[in-house]
C-alpha cells in the first residue's frame, strides 16, 4: 500500500511559514514557529519533532520552494534536472515551451546571476538548512545529543538533511573543490546572522561533522518510510562528498558498509526496464522506476494524489506518459551519442526509444513512466521519486576502488551490477588505469541516466561534456567540468540582502 505521510499541526505551519517568508534570511517572522515552541513541545512530545521533520521532507518535493511560480521549481528533483541537462546527458530535444532551454541549455542562468533558474537551487537548499537549523536548534543545539530515542533519530536526519544540503550548494556553486576558495554563508542555528562568505573547506568541515553525527545518531534507527533518511542514506550521502574531496578510502568504507549491511538489492534486468508483453499496453507489468517500494531504492519518496503533484514536478516535465511538456512539446531524450555507447545485449538500451526520426526519439519511455502508459495521462501524479539507489554505491565502491588502486575489486564490482544488465561482461576484466576509470564512469552515466547524478559524476571525474547530435545548442563543443557555464553564482537577490556578502563583492 501506498505510504501517505500526513503533515501535522506542527510540521504544516513550519511549511506554511517557510514558504511566506520573503527572503531566506528574515530573522525571525513572526507566523514561524520557533525553536522555544518546538523545543518546549518535543519535552512532552515527541512526536512533535517527529511531525516537523515530515515537513522538512515534504519541501524535499514541494513546489515553489524556490521562490518563484516557474514550472521548474518543485524541490530538489527540480534541480537534478539542471545537473542531468548541464552535464549534457539529458538532452532538450525539442522545445515548444522554452522551460530550461535558455536558462539552463544555453548556459544563461550560470552566466547570468540575476536570473530566477539561478536563484532557485539558492532559495530552495537554505530554506532546507533553516528548516533543519529549526528541528537542531529545538532539541538543545548543534553539540547536543538527545537522551530520548525517537529526538536521537530525528537530530540525526536532520543532521544528515542539512549536511546534503550544503553539498549541492557547494556542488552547483563552485566550480571544482578548492578549499579555501570563498563559496558560500554557513548557518547552523537560527541565531546566526547574515553571514559571508566562507571558505569551502569551513563547508565541507560542517558537512563532515554533520554527517558524522547522522551516522552515529541514526545506528538502529528503524524507519516508517523510505522518505525518511537512515543510517544507510546517511552514508551514502557521506560517500558522495568523500568522494569530491578525493578520499578514496573513505568511500570505499561507507560504500562497502551500505552494499555489506543495509539490506538492499541491485534491481534486476526485470525491474530497470519495463517488460515486454503480448497484451495491450495498459495491461499490468513489471519494470521500469516509479515505485519506491522496489528493493533496490534506498530513499524517495512515496507519491500519492494527497500532495497534489501535476504538471509541476518532475514527471510533468519528463514523462511522456504523464500530462507534461514532454508529452506536450519539450521532449526530454538521452543524449545519442551516451546511447550509442550502450551496447546491443544490455536491457538498459531497451530504456529508451530507438531513434526514427520521431518526436519520442531516444526518450525515456521504457524506464521512466506512470504505470498506465496513456501518453499524457497521469494527473494527478501518483508515481514516485527515487533520490538515492544502491547501484550509486555499487558504482561508487567501483570507482573508489580502482582509485586506490585495487583494480581486481573494482573490476568485481562493476561486473556484479553489469551481469545483471548485459549479456557480456568480459570486456571489463581486460581493463586498468585509467580506461578502468573512464568504464566506470560511462556505467555511472548509463545506470543512473535521468536520476540527476551525471553533474555529480561530471565534477568527480573532472570530465568534459560533448553534447551529441539531438541537442538544439553546442552540439560537438567541448565544455570542460570547470567551465563557467556549469556552475552557478550567487544570486542577486542575496547579494542585496545580505550586507555581507555585498561587502566582499565590492
């Protein structure tokens, strides 16, 4: 049965507040709860804080939280669009409506501080850290750990919430990891004051400890819902950003830790792509990605008719099947020239239409798709959101691996996920150096096409992007990580609020 997560009293107004507040750093308005309230309820009970954490996950897929009324703003699988598109592995192969097609494929709102596509991931990850920096605040502070076990479990996601927060901050607005370039304000209580900016590594430190605290917090924690982080999201969320930094074997641990102990399978050949059949098409079958309850997802979001999800979100921007602009005249397509490295014999291939000089060509109808395949049918949305697989830590323990220079685990690895994919997998074990490396980078991008985890993969491996023939713009230029292009500048509208950061533009 679907999970339907209700938001309480409590966790609606911390909604309702976040969402009304003008701008990100208003110290204190006054329809917003405040920690003495939720602190002095969560004494009594704890399922107060228990409801205010549902409401921080709530904005995880909430639109507006942006700021803005645009059709791209709806939570953070708004902005795995961005990276997927920046990083040139989505392709806008048609556009009728013009979402994402200047601000985000023509590079405008990286290069341009004053558009909304640049102040939206912005607006949304600091109203996710003030959220957070309410619930730590509540239960006694950054330094306090919890006596009671349900406020244990609930510092510890928040912990973990603010700490993946932070990262896409860094991720999407700084060019590549300089530790002690200036990049970003920290908050870490709602008692800060406008802040300016700090060194990376002063981020990344926040974000350790963070993380650090949400792995010890959430040992034994046994979830409701896969929307809710565990210790195992927490790790994976760790291994993502060790990863940034170069320390290998730290994400070799964390990886091996979650693949060892949390419990999770890789989908099968069945369940990542949906399975032909000789029935009509509306006829039930398996496969495909939109139900958490698969095995293989560790964290999402159960999606119901309850939160009132249509054309704004994002299957209303990437599904044919669901009443959207890809149905409607943004076709969103698999770069061709990523497609046409995946070879005859593995399912994944099968994921999109081959190419016949269609309007659908290359477009994800068979891995992404509301289960009852009428082209521009789903509304209101009923599929669900996948954040966090265990094939990431697969790849991610691959990757780790063979930077460390243990090339015969890393070889294992891989294979374990692509004996599941393709028929063939003896190519692999002839691989080393840096053709190992590259490997496991193209299976990064193949596996988890669509999943906003490319940008990611793009920045670790210092890679360079070129955009195949069914893009409308920059097709064949090299656009290497580091291109201004790809990443983000803070915002205007933060640059006139917050006087600090004004002072160390000038």
């Amino acid at each position: 049965m679907k999970n339907i997560f209700k938001l309480t009293g409590v966790a609606a107004l911390l909604m309702f507040s976040v969402g009304c507040s003008e701008e990100f750093l208003d110290k204190q308005p006054s329809e917003f709860l405040t920690t003495e309230q939720v602190g002095a309820a969560a004494e009594k009970n704890p399922d107060v804080t228990i409801g205010t954490m549902n409401g921080i996950y709530f904005q995880t897929f909430q639109t507006q939280t942006g700021g803005t009324t645009g059709h791209t703003d709806f939570g953070h699988k708004g902005y795995d669009i961005y990276g997927d598109m920046l990083s040139g592995d989505v392709a806008l192969s048609v556009s009728t409506y013009g979402w994402y097609r200047a601000d985000i494929t023509e590079f405008q709102a990286p290069l341009d501080f004053t558009r909304n596509s640049n102040y939206q991931p912005w607006r949304y990850y600091y109203r996710i850290i003030r959220s957070t920096n309410t619930v730590i605040d509540a239960l006694g502070g950054n330094d306090v750990v919890p006596e009671n076990e349900e406020n244990l479990y609930i510092m510890g996601q928040a912990k973990a919430m603010r700490a993946h927060s932070y990262f896409y901050l860094a991720q999407y607005f700084q060019k590549t990891y300089d530790p002690s370039e200036e990049i970003l304000p920290i908050y870490t209580s709602l008692e800060d004051e406008n802040g300016p900016k700090v060194p990376a590594s002063e981020i990344y430190a926040q974000i350790d400890s963070d993380l650090n605290d949400a792995i010890a917090h959430l040992d034994g924690f046994n979830r409701t819902g896969k929307n809710q982080i565990n210790q195992s999201v927490a790790q994976g969320i760790k291994a993502y950003v060790e990863g940034v930094k170069g320390n290998w074997q730290e994400v070799y641990d964390l990886t091996n830790d979650v693949i060892t102990n949390g419990g999770y399978t890789l989908m099968s050949a069945e369940e990542v792509v949906r399975m032909s059949h000789d029935g009509p098409d509306t006829d039930p079958y398996g496969g495909g990605f939109g139900d958490l309850s698969t095995p293989g997802w560790m964290w999402g979001v159960d999606l119901t008719s309850d939160q009132e999800l249509a054309l704004v979100s994002w299957w209303g921007q990437m599904d044919l099947f669901t009443y959207s602009y890809a149905w409607a005249g943004d076709a969103k397509a698999i770069d061709e020239d990523l497609y046409n490295k995946i070879p005859e014999g593995d399912v994944r291939k099968a994921q999109f239409l081959a190419p016949t000089g269609i309007y659908e060509d290359l477009m994800p109808i068979n891995k992404f798709y509301a289960p009852n395949r009428v082209v521009g049918g789903q509304d209101p949305v009923e599929t669900d959101y996948v954040y966090m697989r265990v094939a990431e830590m697969y790849l991610l323990h691959a990757e780790a691996a063979a930077q460390l220079g243990n090339e015969a685990e890393a070889i294992s690895t891989l294979k374990t996920l692509l004996d599941e994919r393709m028929d063939d997998t003896s190519y692999v074990d002839g691989l080393s150096g840096q053709a190992l490396l590259d490997e496991i980078y193209l299976q990064t991008r193949i596996e988890l096409w669509g999943e906003g985890k490319s940008y990611l993969a793009l920045k670790r491996n210092k890679a360079t992007v070129v955009r195949g023939p069914n893009h409308l713009s920059f097709v064949g230029e090299p656009i290497p990580f580091d291109d201004e292009r790809l990443t983000f500048e803070i915002p205007e509208q933060e640059i006139q609020a917050n006087p600090a950061i004004n002072t160390q533009n000038n």
